[in-house]
C-alpha cells in the first residue's frame, strides 16, 4: 500500500531527473551518442518504455531510506540519479563484457552499434553519475555532498572488484559457495548499500543509523542477487527478459550452480566435463534441482533478507516511507512468486 | 633549466602520489586485478619503468600551473594523480576500441587480459581517479573540492565526447579539417585545459587567471595533438612507440590526412579508393606532404602553441614554476625535432 502510493510519486520524478542528468550529453554535433544512451536508459528506440527502463529499483531505495528519517526526498533526487546511472554504467560494460545479445527483452548497445561505441557510451554514463552527485551541492552542505560521493565511489571500486571476480570466476570449475560472497558483495551488494547508506546520510540519519542501513542495503543485494541466480536456472524468460537457463549454457558460477558442484553429485559431474549446450540445459535444471540447489538458494535469499530486515529495524525507520522500504525488501524476495 | 630542475623534483612525487592512489585496489583476494594496473601505469611487468609509464606531462603541468602562482604545489598531488589516471583510463579503453596491440612500446592490457578484463581495468582507474580528487579535501576548503571535482568531470564528459567523434569518423572519407576540432578538443585537449585550469584554482589564480590558464592548456592540447598526427604519418617508430604511418594504414582521420582530403589531389583520390597497405603509407606519406600537409599542420601546431602561450602570458605565471610551464609548452611543440 505504501510502497505502491510512494512508487507512484516518486518513479516520475525519478525519471525526470534522470532525464535531465542525461541531457548534459546532448549536444548538436554529437547527438547519434546521446542517442545511444537514451535508448540504453528505455526512454527510445525498439521496446522503449516502462519494461526497458526496469523497475528503477536503486533510486526508489534511495529516497525511501531518506524519507524514512523523516527528511524531504525531493532534494535527494541527484543522488539517486546517480545510483540508477552507476548501475546502468556498468550493465553497459557487463553486455559487453558477456557478449550478451538481450537487455530487459532487447538488443544490448554493443549489439546495435558494435562494442567501442557501447565502452564510451557507458563511460560516458559513469561521468554522469559523477556529475550527478556533485549536484547534491544545491541542496546540502559541500561537506554532505563530499562523503556522498566518497561512499559512491567506494561501491564504484568495489563493483569494478565484484566484476573482476565474477570474469576470472567463469573459466575456473573448482569454485565453492565460499568465493561467492566477495564476487557479489561487489557486484550487487555494493551498489545496494550505496542506495540506503547516502538515503540515510541525506535524510539526516545518525551515524549508526547510517550503517545499520548500510547493512540493509548490503544483505538485501545479496538475497536480491540470489534470487536472479535462482532464476538464472530455473527462471522464466517472459519474467527476466533473459533466456531462462542460460546461467548454466553461459557457465556461470552462481550460488546454486557452485552449490551443485559442492555436493559432488551426477550435476557436479556433468559441469565439470565442459561447456552445456542449450538442448541438455533443462534436464540439468532439473538434476541440480534434485539435488536440493534450489532449496538451499532460496534458503540464502531468506537468510539474507531475515538478515536485512534486522538492520533495517535497527536504524527505527519512520513514517509510510519506512513502511514502504520494508515492503520493497519484501517484494524484492518475493519477486518470482 | 627551471623545467628540467622541477622535473626532478615533482616526478618522484607524482609517482609516489599515484602508487598510493591506486594501492586502494590492492587486496588479497583481487590482486591479479591490481597487477593489470600496475602494469598498464608502467611500474610491473615486462618493460616496466620510466619508458614504459609516459612523461607524466599532465600531472607536471598541473603542479606547475598551480605553483605559478605562488602556492606550495604538494597539496595540489591528488588533482595531478587524479588527471593521470583518468588520461590511463582513457587509454586502456581506447586500445580496446582501436584494437591496438603496442602502447609505449608494450603489450596493451587488452592484448594480456583480453578485452573484458581490460576495459573493467580502465573502469577502476576511473573510480581511482575520482577518489583522487576527492582527496584534495585534506588540504583544500570543501567547496574548492567540489569545484575541482566540478571541471574535472566537465572535461571526462568532453573525453567521451571526442571519442564518440573519433569513432564515427572512422568510416567516413568525406570529413574537412572543420570536423577536426571538436574531435580533439574533446580527446586531448580537454584533459589539458583541466591541468591547468585545476592548477590555478588550487594555486589560488582569480577567476579570470583561471579561464586564461584554461585556454592556455586547451591550445596547448591542440598543438600537441597535430604534433602527434604528424608524427602518426611522418613519424618515426622509435620515438613514439607506436608504428610509423600507422595513421594512413589505420584510416584515421588527422589533420595532415584531413587536409590533403580537401585538397582533392593524388593522396586524396587513393585515401578514398579505402585500406590502405602497410607496404604503400610510406609512398602515400610523401605524397602527402608534397602536397603541403606536412607544412600545414606544422603552422597550425605553430599556431597553436602561439595562441596558448599569449594565454599564459596573460595570467602573468610567477617565479620559476611560471618559467618551466613556458619551457614545458615550448618542448611540447618541438618534441620530434
């Protein structure tokens, strides 16, 4: 109830100045690049529109953790901006990266206008994000407005990690659960915390309060992400706008994959012989399944979010705001039910 | 001989500096990520060393510019770093993007780690870089920060700017010498133009000290980049590190190259008849420069560093560090000779 009322208000103004961050780039001489990135952001091309933006997760969380210290999210706005442009800066890089063909159901940047051009244009995705934070001058002190950007940045680095470890992760096949956490503390967690840490920071959070959401943000990434590796196997292509099974086609090494592998069984047995093609894909599903993978992802994303909602209940956040972020939490787990 | 004693005395500390600022990367689990950028910045690796790191023109600018008018420039090392490592960003993305083997006479970090590994590589010295800036805080009131961090990211913008134009010129042979401007004055000049317009915040120049100081640099990086485009056709391998009449071989658009377009002699008739063979640039360069090309862009680097120096004088440079910017400027221009 309160989610859904606060989503409605805040997502357009969310996109409005997610819009206006953008229109920094555009310029006459160079407007086929501020194409690139508004097509990248949903707003045009083939399939624009409210499936191809996502649900703009991260700059909600933002201004939800704000307005639950009882502050005015309106001013915040420039630091959720950020956020969404840091994540989209990256996915940019990871299509690349991953040679993937399909975002949110379409053609990736790089498959559209070849992968120098979708290199600069999330480069030039990440200035923004910069320039975006620095905007938070006009509302709060430079001194504000400095340790946001150092705790942005920090996540940055940590996302380049996260990264890092995922890339050098896909050619290994002797993973365990044990090295999944670092990869996605950076990968997912990072930017999540970022989210609730800077809201409660510009919503005038205490100290501890401010870690305490730190916290929240980074235990919800973690069960968000597993949640996406849950689907990544046994997920469903018309939700996710990514073909389903393709963690296991792509070799990846999600938490119920390295699960599997762990255990040593009939699934472990086939991942370690090479690549899965498309076709043996859905019997495998089945077999990790069998092997109890699924129960115990799910069993971690519970986990995660029971972990979560502590620290969210910590930091005592107020008002419909702070009810709304506990159903976001909520939703979030749920989101494939 | 005030820029060679200076020289001494500011290198060590640049790259000291710079260690620092990228030792944040520097974690047990992620170390073979650390050692791409130690690598690609020059000090790890074969052919490590001062060859293999660049002269650090940026970072000595900067500090010169920022002791020219009376200030300590130790303070200013951050902003220096900061500018050098957003100069390396740019250059392991662009490797990617070019497809280049050889950066200063050694393997790129795309051609050892390959391209995801690369441009995430290139990702992290610009989270580096931004963290660099932000440290200016210890020594600068927060609102000098910002401001610094503000022209700092107005020019990475006009870096993907100038980027965007470089590589969608490369398919196009009907470009004049007026498209070629705004291509450089993002790529290059930019960058510059926010050495020296950061050095003279820091060094406590007045507003208009500032913009001078500012087109001081962005004429410099103009000069600096013909001189450059000369070399990448008349070049000589051992001097820059990069193959001679690479430029012709790749189809690059330059200001020799753009000029005898326009010209519509026998070097244009051949550039628009496509590829050119390594085994035909060396005839192709001297027709080019029978036709006056090479002359051309040596006046309009002449030029150039004409209309930057009166900036400088303009801003009236103090004591030695104001001499040795003066020096800097004049060697700029007359590196191959």
């Amino acid at each position: 109830m309160n989610l859904k009322r606060l989503n409605e208000i805040m997502l357009p103004a969310i996109e409005e100045e997610l819009k206006n961050q953008v229109a920094r780039l555009n310029e006459p001489r160079t407007s086929p690049f501020y194409d690139m990135l508004t097509y990248h952001m949903g707003w045009t091309g083939a399939g624009a529109g409210k499936h191809a933006t996502g649900k703009r997760i991260r700059p909600l969380m933002t201004l939800l953790a704000c307005a639950s210290f009882g502050a005015s999210w309106q001013p915040a706005l420039p630091a959720a901006a950020a956020i969404e442009l840091a994540h989209n800066f990256s996915l940019a890089h990871d299509d690349v990266q991953d040679n993937s063909d399909l975002r949110r159901g379409r053609l990736t940047l790089w498959k559209i206008w070849g992968a120098p051009m979708a290199i600069n244009a999330g480069d030039a995705l990440f200035v923004l994000a910069q320039q975006a934070i620095e905007d938070l001058q006009k509302s709060y002190p430079p001194k504000v407005t400095l340790r946001a950007a150092s705790i942005f940045n920090d996540v940055c680095l940590d996302l380049t990690r996260g990264q890092y470890l995922d890339m050098s992760y896909e050619k290994r096949n002797d993973l365990t659960v044990e090295d999944y956490r670092p990869m996605i503390g950076g990968k997912t967690s990072a930017l999540l915390s970022a989210c609730t840490q800077i809201g409660a920071l510009l919503g005038g959070a205490k100290a501890a309060q401010q870690e305490a959401y730190r916290l929240f943000g980074y235990h919800l990434g973690m069960a968000f992400q597993i949640q996406d590796d849950i689907l990544g196997v046994w997920g469903n292509e018309a939700l996710t706008g990514k073909s389903a099974v393709s963690d296991l086609v792509e070799g990846k090494n999600t938490l119920p994959i390295l699960y599997g592998v762990r255990r040593g069984g009939d699934f472990a047995r086939r991942w370690q012989q090479g690549k899965v093609s498309a076709e043996e894909a859905g019997e495998l599903a089945r077999q990790l399944a069998s092997e109890g993978a699924k129960i115990y992802a799910e069993e971690s994303a519970a986990q995660e979010t029971e972990q979560a909602l502590l620290y969210l209940e910590k930091a005592k956040p107020q008002g419909e705001a702070g009810a709304a972020l506990l159903e976001l939490a909520n939703a979030l787990l749920g989101r494939a039910q």
